[in-house]
C-alpha cells in the first residue's frame, strides 16, 4: 500500500505538473491509470493474503507479477495518450478501446492464474494425502531388518525394503486394493520376523515381493 500511495503521488504530480491538453483523452486516459493503481491493493490481497502457509504466499507471485505488468502497461499507455494531445487530437474511442482491451487482458491473466494456484494448492494437499499410505509400508519394511536375528532373512528383508523404497508413493483409487493386501502381508511378515519363524518369514516375503510387483504394474497401467 505504501509503494502503491508512492505510485499514486508521483502519477497525480506528473499528470498536473506537465502540462498536458485536458482533453476528453486526457480524462479517459487518466481515469484508467487511477484504476490499474487502486487495482494493485486487491491484487496483492489475493496474491499474497488469500493462502496461509508460507508455500501458498509464494504461489501468489505470478498474480503480483501480472498485476504489476497491468499497472506499468497503463501508465506507459496512459501518459502515450497524454503526451501524444500536444501533437494531435486522439479520438476518444481510440483511448477508451485501449484501456478496456488492457483492462480485459490483465482482468483474465490474474484469474487464470488465481483458478491455477488454486489447482496447484489442490494438488499439493492430494498428493500429500495419496503418498500417505505408501510412505507407511516403506516405513515398517525398512524397519523389518533390523528385528531380524538371521543374516539370509535379513539380506531379503532388506532388498525388500530397497524395492518398497523406489516404488512409486503415489497412491490411487487404481491401487487402493492392492495396497490393502499388502498391508495384510506385510502385518503378517513382521508377526513371523518377531515370533523368529524363519520359514514363514521367507515366503512372506516372496509374497510380499509378488504383491509389490503387482501394485507397481497398476500404477504404471493408471499412469
């Protein structure tokens, strides 16, 4: 607010001082200049005050950016129309076509790009929420090998937390079910590593591997 009273001060002192034909070009051209500044306070609330969290503020930059273009293209154009009064008479509908083009323009920049963080925030919160479940099983697999008493289990168990480890965390409706059974197998392998049941614990394994396998091939088909 306080750049944009700047801005206003300095418009206001160049648009009197010099001393431009006060035509109806001069008014037109003058009242569009006033609204891209007035503009700037609600473009920056909705930048930078409509999101809480620090990574939505930034996220608020592109609309900034647009409305700071906005501003300096209608003072550029505005003191054009302004200066051009002492050589000629600009039709009126001339600086009216040019400021409400410019107006329109910026109008649908900074609401495409407010619809645009809106879908980025929305993104962010989604994958949070889908990487959920996988992060878990990656988190109790690599857990599994350090509970390990035999050095041959534990040598699985730990190629297994590595594959566990490089699969895709994006979780989706695709996979939901597969990732349940997994889960059901991997409950049923860590009960099997406690209880020191190396023989259960080694085909668990291989159909913890089998099940992994195919939880990955449904991600790669949904991709």
């Amino acid at each position: 607010m306080l750049i944009g009273a700047i801005v206003l001060v300095c418009f206001l002192a160049l648009a009197f001082l010099i001393p431009f034909p006060k035509t109806a070009t001069f008014w037109v051209s003058f009242a569009f200049a006033l609204i891209a500044i007035c503009a700037q306070v609600y473009v920056m609330k909705i930048a930078f005050d409509k999101g809480e969290p620090l990574k939505s503020k930034f996220y608020g930059f592109p609309i900034a950016r647009i409305g700071v273009t906005y501003l300096v293209v209608q003072l550029a154009v505005s003191f054009l129309l302004m200066g051009i009064g002492f050589a000629v008479k600009v039709p009126i509908w001339i600086a009216l076509l040019l400021c409400i083009l410019i107006l329109g323009g910026s109008a649908l920049g900074l609401i495409s790009a407010d619809i645009m963080r809106d879908e980025v925030e929305r993104q962010d919160i989604q994958l949070k929420k889908d990487v959920r479940t996988m992060r878990a099983l990656q988190s109790k697999s690599a857990a599994l090998a350090g509970n390990c008493a035999d050095e041959a289990t534990k040598k699985k168990l730990t190629d297994l937390a590595e594959k566990f480890r490089f699969s895709d965390p994006v979780s989706s409706d695709a996979v939901a079910a597969a990732e349940q059974d997994l889960a059901v197998i991997l409950d049923e392998l860590q009960s099997a590593v406690l209880e020191g049941d190396w023989a259960s614990a080694n085909l668990l394994i291989a159909k913890t591997d089998a099940a992994l396998a195919e939880r990955n091939r449904l991600c790669k088909l949904n991709k």
